[in-house]
C-alpha cells in the first residue's frame, strides 16, 4: 500500500465538530472570563487557568512521544507565552472590570488589523494591494468610535475608554506575539505540535502567578466564598477554551485552508455579543454594533488578499 492510499481524509463530523469549538466555544470564552472574574481576581485567575491547561496539555503532548524538552522549543515559546498569551489575556480581564464582555470581544476582534499593520517584513507586499491599506484604516477608525463613545459615556469617576487603551495595548502584544511566532518559532512549533502551545500556557500561567503574589491577591480572595459558577467558568475555560478549541484550531491548520480557519475572526465576537446580551443581561448600543460591523468589515477586506499567513493565537 502506498502512503496516499492509506491516508484518510478528516470526517466531516470531526470537522464540524472542530469549527464548532473555535467559533462558538473561542467566542463563548469571553462571557465566561467575565464569570470567573467575579470570584477570582484577575491574575489569580489567569494562574490557575493556564497552569492547569499546560500541565495538562504537555502531559498529552508526552503520551503522544513528542520531544517536550527542546531548550529551543522551550526557550522561544517562553517569549510567545509572555507576550502572546499573558499579556494579551491580562490587560482583557483587567478591561473587563471598565467594559462589558461584549465591547471586550469586539475590540479584541481588531488584532487581525494590527497584525497586518505590524507585520513590517511584508508592507512592500501588502500595502501594494490597495484593499488592505483600506482595509487597516477602516479597522482604527472603528476602534476610535468606539474608544470616543466610551470616553463620553463615562462619568467623572467612570473611566470607561481605560478599558479600550488596555485592550489597544493587548491587541498591540498579540500581533507582536503571533509575528515572533510567525518569524522566529515557527520551526520549533509546527502545526501538528503541541508542545510548544503547553509550553506557552506554563510560562504564562508562571507570570500570573507571579503578579499574582506580588497584588497579593492569595491573601485577599476568601476561597469558601467563591460562586460555583465561577469554579464552572474556570474549569471551562481550562478544558475547552484552552485546550479543545486550540488543539481542534492546530488540527484544523493542518487539514482545511488557512483562510477558512480563520473565518473564526468574525464568529468569535458575534458569539461574545449574543451570550453578553442574552446570559449576561448586557447592554449593547447602535454604536457599539456599527463600529462591531466596521472592523468585521475591514478584516474581510485583510483577509481576501493576505489572510493565509495570520496566525491567531489562544483566546
């Protein structure tokens, strides 16, 4: 038998099953994080979430005779877990004590945008296309209506637009990270490893911890008095926001069309969006949905020409 005849396409349920977990289960972690947060402070919770995930995960990534202990493996997905994932997911939960998870989700959507701006070994190539120079200045002009609508909907001790600087910054060091990534470990970190996406929960889940420690946040959280619902978030955000959806998003790259895989860029907010307004009582103004559209807008016009070589990184 030859290797192509003994090669088996992906079942359709299995992927089905997959874009179900990075549309809807990505889009859902949102609304969850917000949840847990009303038991756990923040990087409390950004330690037990990560580190539970990448214990767990690089346990799999060893049954499955990966070579988890690469030092350059381990030494570049330390740099893409502090600017990728810790990062990024701190300044979201911190935001998320100024905004909804709502206006969360649809600011974050706008990474794809600052990827591209960023991404300056190709700006001779991508700014020759005049659809994704349209494209990246549609996209900032959506986050500043939204960051303008939030800095007049506050009060004198209600600093809503706080919260959009801090997702600005996130998104800011989630393009940096995914381009490191992109440039520098992509050898190390192939689509069919997961070690190096462990590796990357480990050492963010250490710098949770360290923050958290240093806030003090162990002292001051009354573990009796935590809600069950924000235990539920938690495990959650563990088994499925964390390792399901980005194992079914790492096996998805290696089966179906990049492009295709990264059509969860426009789910995962709309899916934030309607379990904000339906599960979290959340409101969500005509100005909030226009500037939702305008990014939308602007990442499909990114993605037509360029999408293929963005990388999304673990919400």
């Amino acid at each position: 038998m030859t290797e192509s005849t003994t090669k088996k396409e992906p079942g359709h349920l299995a992927v089905i099953l997959a874009y179900f977990l990075i549309y809807v289960v990505w889009g859902s972690t949102y609304y969850f994080i917000g949840v847990a947060l009303r038991g756990f402070p923040p990087f409390l919770l950004g330690g037990l979430r990560f580190s539970a995930a990448g214990i767990l995960l690089l346990t799999f990534s060893r049954i499955r005779g990966e070579g988890i202990f690469r030092g350059s493996l381990i030494r570049k997905s330390a740099v893409s877990g502090i600017i990728l994932l810790f990062i990024d997911m701190a300044v979201i939960m911190l935001a998320q004590q100024y905004l909804s998870s709502s206006l969360v989700a649809i600011l974050a959507s706008s990474t794809v945008i600052w990827i591209m701006a960023l991404d300056i070994p190709m700006w001779k190539t991508n700014f020759k296309l005049p659809a994704v120079s349209i494209g990246i200045v549609t996209g900032f002009l959506g986050v500043g209506l939204l960051f303008l609508e939030q800095l007049f909907h506050g009060g004198k001790n209600v600093h809503h637009e706080y919260g959009v600087v801090l997702l600005v910054v996130g998104c800011i060091s989630w393009a940096l990270g995914t381009l490191y990534a992109k440039y520098k470990s992509s050898s190390e970190e192939e689509v069919n490893d997961f070690a190096g996406a462990a590796w990357q929960m480990l050492f963010a889940g250490g710098m949770f911890w360290v923050c958290s420690f240093l806030g003090r946040e162990t002292d001051a959280v009354s573990w009796e008095a935590i809600p069950s619902a924000a235990w539920l978030s938690l495990v959650y955000l563990i088994l499925f926001g964390s390792i399901l959806a980005y194992t079914s998003y790492i096996w998805l790259l290696k089966v179906r069309p990049a492009t295709e895989v990264g059509t969860h860029a426009y789910a995962n907010p709309l899916v934030a969006v309607v379990l904000g307004t339906m599960l979290g009582g959340e409101e969500i103004s005509w100005i909030q949905i226009m500037g939702l559209c305008i990014i939308l807008f602007s990442i499909s016009l990114i993605r037509k020409p360029s999408g293929s070589h963005i990388r999304k990184g673990i919400p």
